[in-house]
C-alpha cells in the first residue's frame, strides 16, 4: 500500500542516459534463451549489424562506445572517431511492456519527485537502446488506466526516438485492463518474440497475464520496480496509508505495523519470484534508490543465456 504523501508523479526524468549508463548499455545485448522461428521469418538466420564476429560496415563513434572498438589506423587517416561494426544472425523482435496503472506513480518520502514510473521509464530507456545498438526491433505495449497503447517493433534511430516519444508523454492512471482489451498487443506479440515487462507486479491480472505469455511460447522477462519505502517500510509516526488504484486506506502506527509488513512484504516477493521461475519468466527487482546497472547487467550481460 502506498503512503498518502508519496502518490503525486513527480516530474519527468530526463530523456538522456547519465554517460555511465550509456558505456554500460553498449556492453549489453538481448540474448533469448529460446531459439524459436518467429512468425513471418521462419527458421533461417538473418544478417543483421550487431555484436558478431564479421565485418560489416563503420559508423561514427556514440557516447558510450567502448575505445577498443575504434579504428585507430581509420582515426589516424580522417582526424575522426569510426567504430567497427560486425553482423550477427537471428536478431531479435523485442516488445517492452510497461505498467501504466496508478500505482506507478509512488515515490518515496525522501525522494518525492522521483517516482517508480521515472525508474521504469529509464529503464526502459536502457531497453530500447540496447536494442538499437544490438540492431534488434523493439516495440512497446502501455498498459494502464487509459487502456492499450501500441507502437509496432522497428529498430534504428527514429524508432528509438518514437518510442522514447511514447515514454515520455504518458501518464500513470487507473488500473490494470481488462484481459479483453489487451488481446490486440497479445495477438501481435508472435511466438518466440522478447517481451520486457516492467512494473511493481502488485496487481494478479499483470501476473497473470505475463504467465499466459510465457505459457503461449513468448519468452518473457519481469523486471520488478520497487520504491525503497516498500522495501523498508521506514514510517515511525502515525498515518494513513492508500492503496492509489482502488482507493482504499488504512489509518495505523508506523512502528506497530513494520514486522507484520515486511514478514507479508517478503512471503509475497518470494510467492512472486516461484510463480515466475515455474512458468520460465526471467525476473528481476529494481528498487529506485539504487543504480539500475547491476538488473540490467544481471538480464542482458555476458553469457546471460
């Protein structure tokens, strides 16, 4: 439940990925664990620019680009930055899914205006940038009190401009949708596609839903936003707590109330992580005062396969 003072959206992160993040952005990769044929490609590789071992074209240095993968004899001909890019088979058809629902917009008490939707935003910001370097396609389903927003996978900088469009112009309202509003993005999410879902994962019809892709042949990850007074339930005075989709409150002792939250909090968190792990959903947790570096190192770093 969320405390009365920390329900108002704070204002918008930025845009742009701190220069820390972005080098470690360029280190990662959307890495399947399943190697299905996708609807409409079939089963042969594809070439696509990316993190393989063959040489496939130059293009100028990003921020972010790690020095070895700079052409220094290049460098030392034309006075400019050129990395070299290499092709890889099979890219990726990736989805982020993002929850839009009233809850997202908690924040902590020592940080009103950073709530959880502006961690999941930049963590979505992350996503699709990795897949742009990683020359995969990337879509993204919002999914909150306003209904169903869809943009279609495509990769390249205006899709990663579309899609950060779409980031930064909503809102978190309302609840989580009914399942039959949801059928059209379900229905455009093709067997053996990626799909990214952030949120808290309070809701069981999010939960739920997530199962039933994974279940359906969708190869699923859960990275789970949590505010830090959800993780320590730090209160020491009396107040009134409110659940921000249904609006149902509760009037209680901070103190008095702590053991029985976190014994409830931690069941439920492990409850969560067992139901993911039956179904095959790869999941995660990010509480919003800490760096998102080590759940995106953790998801799509290395041999994460």
């Amino acid at each position: 439940m969320a405390n009365e003072a920390t329900l108002a959206t704070g204002s918008a992160s930025s845009d742009s990925l701190t220069p820390a993040l972005r080098a470690l952005v360029a280190t990662l990769r959307l890495r399947p664990h399943r190697a299905l044929g996708r609807q409409g490609l079939g089963h042969h590789p594809s070439r696509n620019r990316g993190s393989g071992q063959e040489f496939a074209q130059y293009r100028a240095y990003e921020s972010g680009d790690e020095p070895r993968q700079i052409d220094w004899k290049l460098y030392a001909r034309s006075d400019r930055f050129f990395v070299r890019e290499a092709e890889r088979e099979s890219p990726v058809r990736a989805w982020l899914l993002l929850d839009t629902t009233a809850s997202m917009a908690q924040a902590d008490e020592a940080r009103p205006h950073f709530t959880r939707f502006d961690a999941a935003r930049q963590l979505g910001r992350c996503v699709i940038e990795i897949a742009r370097r990683g020359g995969d396609a990337c879509g993204l389903v919002l999914c909150g009190g306003a209904g169903l927003a869809l943009v279609a996978p495509g990769n390249g900088p205006r899709q990663r401009d579309r899609l950060r469009h779409a980031l930064a112009t909503t809102t978190p309202a309302g609840q989580w949708p009914h399942a039959d509003v949801l059928a059209p993005a379900w229905g455009r999410i093709a067997r053996g596609d990626l799909v990214i879902a952030l949120g808290d994962f309070f809701d069981e019809a999010a939960v739920a839903q997530l199962v039933r892709l994974a279940h359906a042949g969708r190869e699923v990850v859960a990275l789970q936003v949590l505010t830090a007074d959800e993780r320590d339930f730090p209160y020491r005075d009396g107040r009134r707590f409110v659940e921000p989709e249904a609006g149902e409150s509760l009037l209680g002792d901070g103190p008095a109330l702590r053991a029985g939250y976190l014994a409830r909090f931690t069941a439920a968190q492990r409850g969560l992580a067992a139901r993911f792990a039956a179904a095959g959903i790869r999941h995660a947790t990010h509480v919003i005062d800490q760096s998102p570096a080590p759940v995106l190192q953790a998801l799509f770093g290395g041999r994460a396969r």
